[in-house]
C-alpha cells in the first residue's frame, strides 16, 4: 500500500542516475510513489520553476534534487516551493564534489536546503520518507521496522566479529 504523497527525484543531468537510482531503490522499497526527472537551473531554468511552483498541487510531499559542480539545482527548486527540498550534491568536477557540496549546503536565509553526503542519495530518500512518515502512520511503522532490522545486522555483525576475535 503506497503513501499519499510524491517524491520528486531531480536530476541536472542524466549522467547523476548512477548516483540518483539508489534514491528510487530505497523509495520503492518502502512503496513510497516518486518521479525521476532531469532539468536544470541553468539550461532549462523556466521548466525547473515551474516544476517546483506546482509540485504540490501535482501532489508532491518532498523533493529530491542532485547536481554536480555549482550547479545548484536544489537551491533553485527551494526558491520557488514551501515544500521540503534535499539537495544531494554529486561527486565530480575539479573540486570532486566540494563546489557542489558548497552550492547546495550554503543557501541564503529563509530557503533552506537539507544537504546530505556527497553521492549520499539513499540518506535523500530515507530523510524525505521520514518527512512524509510525518502524517503517515503507515510509513512510520515501515521505518521503525526497517531501523529494528538494522540494529540486528549490526548485532549478528558484532557477535561474528567477537567470536573471530575470541578465537585468536
């Protein structure tokens, strides 16, 4: 059973889907409906804004937006929506990642981008499903469940790590 409201995955280029895709992936494995789409704040500006000024009546809840280099597509979707914004700055470039990180963690007063990892698409999804997990009770026990589970893994990992450790 899907939750009530979108994810909008934004990309400024196709070439950021291999780091982007393990947005999706986490999204749909909590049912979680998104939309993958590439637009930029600087070649198709006009698109970007529009995008962005009618992502909550399309039903969105939270938007996902990556960008190398400078380009700041997170910052320019956030001037132009209410609507919780992640920026994922992508890895590459002369700086490898740092202008992007920069671009997308340092926005002006009164439009905030929530900035995650370089590359760190997974922790977008996972914090706008929280977001969403807000008014969705459904979701909620989804994400509790699945921080239940990794606290097993890590202890399984522990006691296979002690026993080898015992063992020398």
């Amino acid at each position: 059973m899907e939750t009530g409201k979108k994810v909008a995955i934004i990309m400024g280029s196709d070439s950021d889907w291999p780091v982007l895709k393990a947005a999706a992936v986490q999204l749909k494995s909590w049912e979680i409906p998104f939309e993958v789409r590439v637009m930029s704040a600087h070649r198709t500006p006009d698109a970007a804004a529009a995008f962005a000024r009618s992502a909550a009546e399309n039903g969105f809840g939270v938007l996902i937006a990556a960008a190398g280099m400078a380009a700041h597509l997170a910052g320019a979707l956030a001037a132009n929506t209410t609507l919780p914004v992640i920026g994922v700055p992508v890895k590459g470039g002369a700086a490898d990642g740092l202008d992007a990180l920069l671009s997308t963690v340092q926005m002006p007063s009164g439009i905030p981008v929530a900035t995650v990892a370089l590359n760190g698409a997974k922790n977008a999804a996972v914090l706008a499903a929280q977001m969403l997990a807000l008014s969705d009770e459904r979701l909620a026990a989804v994400l509790r469940a699945d921080r239940e589970n990794m606290a097993k893994t890590i202890a399984q990992k522990d006691a296979a790590i002690r026993a080898e450790a015992g063992a020398l």
